[in-house]
C-alpha cells in the first residue's frame, strides 16, 4: 500500500511563473536532511506535502545538486525520490518516482538530472493532481535492507515543473493501420516497438502472441493506450510460457493503439511513452489484430485484377 503518514518537516518552497509561458511555474522542495528508512510504506521516511494550484499538471521533475550518502546493505541505486497526488495511491498516472543513482554497493552520489517517461521506477510518469493541489514528495529505499537509515541527504533541491493547464498532447506513434479479429505477423528487432492503430466497436477485447518464435526466452510484452495516449493495459506472461495474452474486459468503442515488444519494454502512463532494452528478436504473431492494406497496395491489387479479366477475355 501507498500510504504515507505526513511529517511536519521544513522544506523551503518557492512557485515562480517560468519566464517561457505564463501558465508553466516551477516548485523547488529543500531535501537537505531527508531520511529513507524503508520502502514507501515505511511512515518513518521524510515526506512532504506541498500546495500548488487546484487540479495542477505535473509536467517535469528535476533533481538539482543532489549529494546523498547511503549506509550498510543499502545500494545508492535504491535510493528513491518521489512525488505523488495527495491519498498516494500508487495507482497509474498518479505519481512519478525516480533513482537517481545507478551504483551498486553504499557510499556518496552527487548529480543533477531530470526523471524520465517511462521512469526507471514503476513506469510511472506525468500527471494531474486532485481538486486539493496538493503534491506528496518523499524518499524511500527500495531495498529496504538495514534495520534503521538507509541513506541521508547532504544536499539538493527537487524542482516540480506544473501547469495549471493541460499540456498539449504529444504527437500518436507512427503505427500500421489493422482491424480487429484475424492475426498479423512480422519480425522484431532489439530494442524494437511495433504499433498498431485500430477503431474498437465495444466489448471484451482480447489479443495474444502464440506463435511468436523470438530468440533467447520467446518473452513477449503488449500494451494498449487509448486515442489520446493514456495508459490502459499491459500483459507480459499470461500466454504460453512467455508469450503475452491481453484481455480488456468491457473496453469502450473508440481508437486504440496496441504496442509489441520484447522483454524488457517499459509502458508509460501517458503519452505513448514506451521504450524498450529487449535484446530478442525474430518472428511474431498478434492474434486479435488484422492489418490493413495500404492505399498503394490496394491500387495494385486492382490493377492485377484488372489485368486478370483483360487476359480472361482475350482467351
């Protein structure tokens, strides 16, 4: 569970407009102090919570000359820093979590940086506070390995970039046009993310890679998102052996987008953001799906046809 009792520590806090838009502010959050003690849970972690504006957009979260130590069994890579809507949740699109270190082993990290979408914690990405504005930051230790302090921060600041607006939406992935029902089959690089564009009538929606033969562990992973990039569903091993098998019950009518890749491939919770470290690659299948002839494809399959009635009669 995501839930954090609050501590009243001091943090210094500072909304200023950006001087890019007027509707883009930026929040700094004073971590010098900071404690992780255990994992989320652990109500003995330094947490904050900070005001911004009603049903605010979070669009960016930065880490600005961050020094943490961290002590015993305790790896700096575990070291999380976090911000969340107000009940913690946990749930999709509703917090975005970030390790800024990726050392093994305990001692001192130094570093700025930004998180990234999909993040290195949970697929976890932008999104939208509740009607309260509040923003819930804290750290954690995802290893959770001592029995009192796993790593303390020196020195930093955590900058929240918001809007009181929705951002524009980012642009839909270049993808092949299919229709529901039938299969569809290609080959898979490494690193590779298929797309498929598809109009879905309502009703149980359901697809699977049998068949797929990729090399190494034959591990498939799919991921549906809707028409404006938000997150739904994903599956990785609910096929035979590897393979994926997806079911949305009750899925609306409306415009999807259906991502392949191999494992490891990481699905965001916003924006098509989705990125993949697969290594495997070969043939695969996508039961569920059909694709759809291109234009061009078309024209030429009339073309023979054409061509076939002037041969017929001729003879």
């Amino acid at each position: 569970m995501r839930l954090l009792s609050k501590l009243a520590l001091a943090a210094a806090v500072a909304a200023v407009p950006s001087a890019a838009r007027a509707t883009i502010f930026t929040t700094d959050v004073n971590l010098a102090g900071w404690q992780a003690f255990g994992d989320f849970s652990d109500p003995t972690n330094t947490a904050q919570t900070v005001h911004l504006a009603p049903s605010a957009f979070i669009t960016g979260v930065q880490w600005i000359g961050l020094n943490f130590d961290s002590f015993g069994a305790s790896w700096r890579s575990d070291f999380v820093l976090s911000t969340n809507i107000s009940t913690n949740s946990g749930a999709a699109g509703t917090f975005w979590d970030h390790s800024p270190s990726s050392q093994t082993g305990a001692g001192n990290h130094q570093s700025s940086g930004a998180f990234t979408n999909p993040s290195n914690r949970f697929n976890s990405g932008p999104y939208q506070l509740l009607p309260d504005g509040d923003v819930f930051v804290t750290v954690w230790d995802d290893g959770d390995d001592n029995a009192g302090v796993e790593a303390t921060v020196n020195a930093g600041t955590l900058r929240i970039t918001w809007s009181d607006v929705p951002p524009p939406p980012p642009p839909p992935p270049a993808s092949t046009e299919a229709s529901p029902g039938g299969s569809t089959s290609g080959t898979l690089a490494a690193t590779q993310v298929k797309w498929y564009h598809f109009t879905w009538g309502g009703g149980d929606f359901t697809v699977d890679t049998e068949g797929t033969t990729l090399s190494g562990t034959n591990d498939t992973e799919l991921g549906l998102y809707g028409s404006t990039g938000a997150f739904i569903a994903t599956d990785d091993d609910s096929g035979t052996g590897n393979l994926s098998l997806l079911t949305v019950p009750g899925l609306a009518a409306g415009e999807y987008y259906l991502a392949l890749g191999g494992f490891n491939t990481t699905y965001g919770a916003t924006g098509w953001n989705v990125s993949s470290t697969s290594t495997q690659t070969g043939n695969f299948n996508i039961n569920g799906l059909n694709t759809v002839p291109e234009p061009m494809s078309l024209g030429l399959v009339s073309v023979a046809g054409m061509m076939a009635l002037r041969r017929r009669r001729r003879d």
